[in-house]
C-alpha cells in the first residue's frame, strides 16, 4: 500500500479485504476524510504506525507525542506515551524489526493538522519507562523515547554549546576561542540543517549535520587561519 494513502485509502483497502472486495460505503468514506485533520482542541500531537504484510493492515496504532525532532521530512528523536503494554511494544518493534512493510505519519504542532508522512532512519536507540499510574484502568502508562542511531543531530540551547559539539565531531583541529569569529560563517555555509523541534524546550535548538559538513568545515577552518592565522 502506497505510504502516501489517506485514511479513507486505507480503510477502503481493508474494508474490500474483510468484505470480499466490496466497495467502502459513503458514510465510512466521509468520516475517514474528517479523521484526515486533527480537530483545533488536541491537546499533543499524534504519531500513527501503520504495518503491513501480505496484502494486509498488521497493526493500525497511534500514541501521543510529548517530544519530537524532524527535518526534511525525517523523524530523528521522538517520546510518545502508550497506555498499554501492547501497543507500546508494537512501536518498539517497529523500529527494530524490518521485516514488514511500515509506514509513519504524524500530525499537529509542528507537523501540522493533517497527517504528514515520515521516514525514519534505519535504527534507533530506544528507552521504555513504564510508569505505574494509581487509579489508572491498565495500571501503568509507558513513556518511549527513540533516537536515531546514524543520525548527525545537534541540540544545543546557545552557540558556546554548539561550537563545543561541532568541535566534537569534525576531525579539524580548531582552537576553543575561534568559535565567536567562526559561528556566523558556519550558520550561513549550510554545514547544519535546521530541525523542527517540539518538547524540548522553546530556547533550545536541533540541527542536523549535512553530508558533507566536514568539508565545508574544513574549508572555513582553512578560510579562518589563512586569515587570522593561528591566534
């Protein structure tokens, strides 16, 4: 099934398979295409997964999202709160198992109030907390949290915190004062590629490394000494 379907796509697809190819009825239609726009008073924004296997919907799940990072339509980090055990695994298992055909979506704040299709990088460090919740019906809430493995993010709340990490991670050798001379070039060369963020605080900023930032880093680097020389 195309990644880009519409719910009503969707249930269509699955209706026909339950009903031996019948169409989807008007009524069911048209209240998939409501559910296409989350309404103006949700409180967070959802994450929905959706697996499939052979010519059939596996899991259809969504979850709450308390904290996320996204650019060029990349999901790097994500939290999101499950209220059951299952579906909380469910979404950890798809971002191990790969075996099954998944695709991601996600909308409010950030990604807008419709459903925004997602592709999330190839694996993920994962963390389940699961909380016990008195009073709550199943006992327990898990809170998720996910950051992709390969992914060059940056999150730093001022340009001292980003110059020391981007220090950390180009091979350059840099001296810690150039960092006030050099931030404005490095802003502007396009070594970062600036993320979306949402939870994480208003003042705090996420950036992604760009494919060849260490050349464009070396260049400024050279650019800078040529310069100032060595001072």
């Amino acid at each position: 099934m195309s990644a880009t379907a519409t719910q009503a796509d969707r249930l269509a697809t699955i209706y026909a398979q339950v009903t031996g190819g019948k169409e989807l009825p008007d009524d069911l239609a048209a209240e998939a295409l409501k559910q296409e726009t989350q309404p103006d008073d949700a409180p967070l924004p959802e994450l929905h997964l959706m697996v499939y296997g052979e010519e059939k919907m596996l899991a259809d799940l969504r979850a709450n999202l308390t904290a996320a990072v996204t650019s060029d339509g990349s999901l790097y980090y994500f939290e999101i709160t499950c209220s059951s055990d299952a579906t909380a695994h469910a979404f950890m298992a798809a971002l191990v198992d790969k075996s099954k055909e998944r695709t991601w979506e996600a909308r409010g704040e950030i990604f807008g109030p419709k459903w925004k299709n997602l592709e999330l990088p190839t694996g993920f460090h994962i963390r389940d907390t699961r909380m016990a919740i008195q009073g709550w019906h199943s006992g327990s809430i898990h809170h998720v949290a996910a950051l992709a493995k390969d992914a060059d993010l940056i999150i730093a709340d001022n340009d001292d915190v980003l110059w020391r990490k981007i220090r950390e991670r180009c091979t350059c050798p840099t001296m810690v004062h150039w960092g006030e001379a050099m931030m404005p070039t490095i802003k502007s060369s396009g070594i970062l590629m600036d993320a979306e963020t949402w939870g994480i605080g208003d003042e705090t900023k996420a950036y992604i490394f760009a494919p060849d930032a260490q050349d464009l880093f070396d260049r400024i680097v050279s650019d800078h000494v040529l310069e100032f020389g060595l001072k």
